[in-house]
C-alpha cells in the first residue's frame, strides 16, 4: 500500500516541470541567503575594522589623559582640536569627553564644551558602538566608552570617517543588490521554464493520446467500413425489394439507421484522428446555410431553423466540406436538444463585426451544466444516452483547421449559444 502511494507521488511530482521548478527555487533562495550573509558579514568585518581603529584611539587618548592633568586639559580647550589636526589622525571626525549627565567637558570642537551631547547609545542602549549623522549630514562611526578619573567617571566618545571604508560598503550593498537581482531573474525563469515544460508535456500527451487513436481509427476503418458497406448496401435494397409491412419494415428500418450511426462515428474518428489538410475555395454562405437547413427539415421535420441575416451575399474562402460538416454537427446539437426540451425553434443569426463574419447558433435545450462546460470539446465526452462524444470534438477540429474561433455558453433550463467567428477576408 505505502508503495504504491509513492510510485502516484513519483508519477505525479517528480515530473521534469515541478523537478526544475523546485531546483531553481532553492537554488534563488540559497542565492539570495549568500548574498545576504556575505552583506552581513563583510560589514561586521568593516565594523570590527572600525572598532579596532577606534579601540587604538582610546588607549592612546587614555594614556594622554592619564599623564596630564584634567583640570588643564579642560582649562586649555583647543587640545583635542589641535590633536585631530596631526595627520595620523586624518580617520578622526572629531573625539569628545562628556559626563553622565551629558554634559561635554572635552571637545575637538570647542565651540562644543559645556554643551549637552544629542545622543548617547552607551548611556541609552548600552552600546559601544554605533552609526552617528552629523549636522554636516556626514555619517560617522561613533565609539564610546568608560573613563574613570578620581572625582568623576567620565565617557569618552571617538568618531571615525566612514569615507575610506564606503567604497567596500557599497561594494557590499552592490554585491547584495546584483546577487538578489539574480535571484530574482533565476526564479523567474524557472516559472516560465515550468510553465513552457507543461505546455510541451501537454503536446507530448496530446500527441501520444492521437497516435493511439490514429492507430485505432486504422484497424477500424479497414475492418468494419467494408462490412458496414455491404450490410447498408443489402439493408437498402431489401428495403426496397420487398414489400414489408409491420415489424419487419421496421427491423430494416432500424438496420439502416443504426449503420448509419455507426458509418457517421467510423467518418468522426477518421475526421478527428488524422490531420487535416483544407482545401480553400470561395464559399457562397448563403447557399451552403440553405442546403444545410434543407437537410435538417429532412431529419428534424418537426424542428423550425429560424435564420437571420444581417448581411446577405457573403462570400469566403474556406474549406465548403468543413464548413459543412461544423454547422451540421452544430445544428444537429442545436435541434436535438431543442426538441428533446419539447421545443422546436432554433435560431442562426449571421452578422459581420469588424470586418469578422460571426455566426450565432442559439437552441432553447435544456442548456449545460457549468460542471460540463470544460469538458464538452474533450473526445468521447458526452452526456447524451446515445452520443458518442466525438462531434464537438471534431467540430473544435475542423474550426481550428480553417482558423475558426469557437466559443460556447450555455444556461441551464435556458439554452446554449454557439459563437463562430470567421477569419478576416483578404480583399
């Protein structure tokens, strides 16, 4: 049982489409992942670097401030100004000492003693590091940390240019952005590549599936249409012969339209099995709707073909035989549904829309059930007692040999309309 069940999961996901589908994406997912923790880990690096610089300036800076006395340094404001200007010190943005409460007692820019500092994140967050915008709108690395002296504990803020190292920020960002662009495109095309290989699988299916059937409609047509033939052939002209009355007219009667039947089904499957090759002519619509409705009268005598035509001498080139054949199939559809409904008007509305010859076939049956609607141009699907499915079927065919466009709507307990929209004509 458990095996069984996973030869329908192999059968049914691990098909080339859902196998590449998958594949592409987690390969964008790990792509995207890298990029990302590539950015992540090359500025933490770039952040260590800085810390480190930064770390050097403290030890430095406590050692000054360690060896002189505070009370001078403060008194003479221009120290850590004239500091900053030594070019060993060109990474400096500007170094500060401020009390607890804020308050700057040092500053490279002395404009800047006695002031309060905007922001601390040591006193707020508790961090030693962090990014600071200056007033300039230049953003800068900013460093702080404790510096006890003897009557007060004092924290010491360093910042740092950020302009050396923005290069392989940027670098990073970039790095991020092309990989993620990447990502994004590799995705992308993993849909559209699934989507191609579903088409293709389709087509492969599609044309196994009319192999299989050409190879049937062969044998059945070689093994049954010379039978079929003699037995119409015999039927008819006993039919004709005899002087029968009762059941036994009647018998012969149903012979022949039962090898009719099967003679219309052998000619369905032989239409819908092998390609088709139209051969165009100039068509008189006109004509080719009257013949057809005179046929009809003779299978449907108690039918009524209501035609209305918006436009009259329509000529086309088209394939007559196809052509044919689709309203034919068409109406017969149209009249036996409107009659098995109990009624008898069919309606075929022919106009012309933008340079389009449109055909409309509107019955009073029964209608479609939506359930049925996306299946009724599948072979062999039908919902009639007797039907053998083929007939739309064929129709879709044939409509798509002359490029036809065919569309169908129905309502339950309403009626269906068919919709046949003829190519443009040259000329």
């Amino acid at each position: 049982m458990k095996f069984s069940l996973w030869i329908r999961l192999q059968k049914k996901y691990l098909k080339p489409k859902f196998v590449s589908l998958v594949v592409s994406l987690l390969a964008s997912v790990f792509l995207f992942l890298s990029a990302y923790l590539t950015h992540q880990s090359m500025q933490k690096n770039i952040e260590n670097s800085l810390t480190l610089q930064a770390l050097g300036i403290e030890v430095v800076l406590r050692s000054l401030l360690q060896n002189f006395n505070l009370d001078l340094l403060i008194k003479q404001k221009d120290f850590l100004s004239n500091l900053i200007l030594n070019e060993r010190w060109e990474g400096v943005a500007f170094i500060a000492l401020y009390l607890e409460n804020g308050t700057i007692v040092l500053h490279s820019n002395p404009n800047l003693i006695g002031k309060i500092v905007e922001e601390s994140p040591l006193l707020l967050y508790r961090k030693n590091t962090s990014y600071f915008k200056l007033k300039t709108g230049e953003r800068v690395f900013l460093y702080e940390q404790y510096v006890p002296f003897q009557n007060f504990k004092g924290i010491l803020r360093i910042a740092l240019h950020i302009g050396p190292i923005a290069e392989s920020l940027s670098y990073a960002r970039l790095h991020l952005t092309l990989e993620l662009i990447f990502a994004c495109f590799l995705l992308f095309g993993s849909i559209l590549a699934s989507i191609t290989i579903h088409k293709m699988e389709k087509k492969l299916e599609k044309m196994t599936e009319l192999e299989k059937w050409q190879f049937i409609t062969k044998i059945l047509l070689h093994e049954i249409k010379n039978p079929l033939a003699t037995i119409k052939g015999f039927t008819q002209y006993l039919r004709k012969k005899l002087d029968l009355n009762g059941g036994h007219a009647q018998a012969l009667d149903l012979m022949l339209k039962e090898t009719l039947r099967i003679e219309k089904l052998l000619q369905e499957l032989s239409l819908y099995s092998f390609p088709l090759s139209p051969e165009l002519e100039e068509v008189d619509l006109d004509k080719l709707l009257d013949e057809i409705a005179l046929s009809l009268k003779i299978i449907y005598p108690e039918g009524k073909l209501i035609l209305h035509t918006e436009k009259k001498n329509i000529k086309m080139m088209s394939d007559p035989r196809m052509l044919k054949s689709i309203l034919l199939n068409l109406l017969d559809n149209a009249f036996y549904a409107t009659i098995e409904a109990g009624e008898r008007e069919v309606f075929l509305t022919l106009r012309e829309e933008n340079g389009h010859i449109c055909l409309e076939i509107k019955d009073k049956g029964r209608g479609i059930e939506e359930k049925n609607l996306p299946h009724i141009f599948e072979p062999f699907y039908t919902t009639k007692p007797r039907g053998s499915g083929l007939g739309l079927a064929v129709v879709k065919k044939l409509c798509e040999a002359l490029n036809i466009e065919i569309s169908l709507h129905s309502t339950p307990k309403v009626g269906t309309l068919v919709r046949l929209k003829f190519p443009q004509q040259k000329g």
